[in-house]
C-alpha cells in the first residue's frame, strides 16, 4: 500500500476516521456476551427481571450504535476505495498514453485493458476490504481474547492454542495458492486478446467463414481460464474446512472442560454461555482475516501487473 500512497494521501481523512468507527463497532459487538452472561447468572438464576429489562435495555442500545457506526463506515470506506480506484484507473491510463511503441508491443493491448478494468478492480476492493475488515478482524480477536481470559483462564488457554494452529494452517495454503492468482490474470489476458481480436476482425472473419474456428479458439481459451481459476479456488477453499474442524474441536473441549467446571461452581452458566459466544466471535475474526488474507494475495498479483506499466 505504501506504493500507492501518492493517491491514497488524498483520502486520509477517510483512512483516519475508518479505524475509529471500527473500534466503536468492535466493542459494541464484543461487549454483549458479557450483558448476556449478567442476564443468565443475575437475572434468569435469580428471577430478577429487574435486571433483564436493564441489560436488555442496554444491548438494544449498543446494538443500535454499533449499527449507525458500521452505515457510517461503510459510507466513508466505499467513497475513499472507489475514489483510490478511479484515480488509480486514471493515472494508469495517462501512464500506457506515454508508452513507446515498443513498450506497448510489449503487454499487447488486450493485457492492458485487463489491468486497467480486473486487476485496479481487485485492488480497489483491498482498500475497501483494508477500511472496514483488515482492522476489524484482529481486533475482535484481541478483544475478545481478552473477555476470554478474564472470564477463565483455564479455558482460555485452549483458544491460545488453537490460534497459532490456525494461522499456519492458512499460510501453508496461501503460499501454495498464490503463484495460480498470477496465473488466472495471465489467462484473462488470452482470453481478452481472442476476445479483442475477433471483434475488431469480425468482417474479416465472417468474409472468410471462420466462424467455426474462431469459436474453438475462445472456447479453448475460455476452459483454460475455467481451470486455471478452479485450481486456484481449490487450494483457496480448503482454508474454510480445515478452520471449522479445529474450532469445532475447540467447541467440544470447551464445552465438555467448561461444564465440568460448572459442576463444581468454578464458572457459572452464563459465563460459560458467553465463553462460547467468544469462541464463535474468534472464529469469526479468523475467517474475515484469512478472507483478507486471500484478496490480499490476489490483489498482490494485480498489483505487480500494474506496477509493470
């Protein structure tokens, strides 16, 4: 990103006030197990509706702030990406109106349409993506890391665990998949370029009846693009699985660990409710940062191919 900076510095205000909204989201959302925790122990346990009616009170309200500052955000996060992506289109096309002759035989025109449109497209959604989720997930991890531990330090140690587990898990397979991204914009290219030239040549194509020919070209080049990305998604998918078998691992430990500690009055229900809330909010943060993750490693290959011109 700090290649870009030159026409991102024009959003900064946008860029500065994104990772605000972002926390005011994040603690809104990780703040309810708690409430719900208060609502289970003090009030259902202790038929005190006094307290439901105040803590439900209180998580309606969060609820309705956390939502006016996720519209907000999504508002300023949109604007500042397609605004980056527009300038970015911009400056890239001002720069191949400087190109010589033989720098435009070079990338071929079909090449460059493709990175003018698909691969600034891919980069745009990074910054989108960068404004509200890049800081988003690893916050609501550390957070709620955080309500985890204070909750019961027993049972956190599991999540602590399992997070480096993870982690690796995902960048094994990345680095696996990341050298197909290149592949699949490079395959874009062909195609556009079977798609250009019969277009421009269509009367020519036609005088000569090669319909049938031209047909087998794209189709060719339009299964070679189909396999090329159905590689790169296999690879890419297989994040998805192996996340939600280790966190359902994690669940059964925690549940199984957590309930014997009810038992014996080491953690009362509704902590062990909330306990599982946070779990499901972690896994939630890794699967939106591995979902990063993975545009970042797609964007990384448009970027280069930008970046050339």
């Amino acid at each position: 990103m700090r290649i870009y900076w030159e026409i991102l510095k024009k959003y900064k205000v946008s860029l500065m006030l994104s990772p605000v909204l972002v926390l005011i989201g994040v603690l809104s959302e990780t703040i309810q197990p708690q409430f719900m925790a208060k609502i289970v122990d003090d009030g259902v346990m202790l038929r005190d509706l006094s307290v439901i009616s105040e803590t439900g009170i209180y998580m309606i309200l969060i609820s309705i702030m956390g939502l006016i500052v996720s519209i907000i955000n999504v508002y300023v996060s949109s604007r500042a990406s397609i605004g980056f992506g527009t300038d970015l289109r911009t400056a890239l096309f001002n720069k191949i109106q400087q190109l010589s002759f033989t720098e435009i035989d070079r990338f071929n025109s079909a090449s460059l349409i493709t990175r003018l449109t698909n691969d600034i497209t891919k980069i745009q959604q990074i910054i989108l993506m960068s404004m509200r989720l890049l800081l988003r997930s690893p916050l609501m991890l550390v957070m709620a890391l955080f309500f985890v531990i204070r909750i019961n330090a027993d049972l956190s140690l599991i999540m602590l665990g399992v997070i480096p587990v993870l982690g690796l898990s995902v960048y094994l397979i990345l680095r696996k998949g990341f050298p197909f991204f290149l592949k699949v914009q490079q395959k874009v290219d062909q195609l556009n370029a079977v798609v250009r030239e019969n277009l421009i040549n269509i009367r020519v194509v036609k005088s000569f009846v090669r319909e049938d020919y031209e047909t087998r070209k794209f189709t060719h080049s339009s299964e070679e693009l189909r396999d090329m990305v159905i590689k790169a998604s296999n690879i890419v998918v297989s994040i998805f699985p192996v996340m939600q078998l280790i966190m359902n691992i994690s669940v059964i430990l925690i549940l199984w660990i957590g309930g014997g500690k009810v038992i014996i009055g080491e953690l009362k229900v509704g902590e062990r409710i909330s306990f599982v809330n946070y779990l499901a909010q972690i896994l939630m943060s890794l699967m939106m940062h591995s979902r990063v993750i993975m545009n970042f490693a797609r964007a990384s290959a448009s970027s280069k191919r930008i970046l050339e011109v």
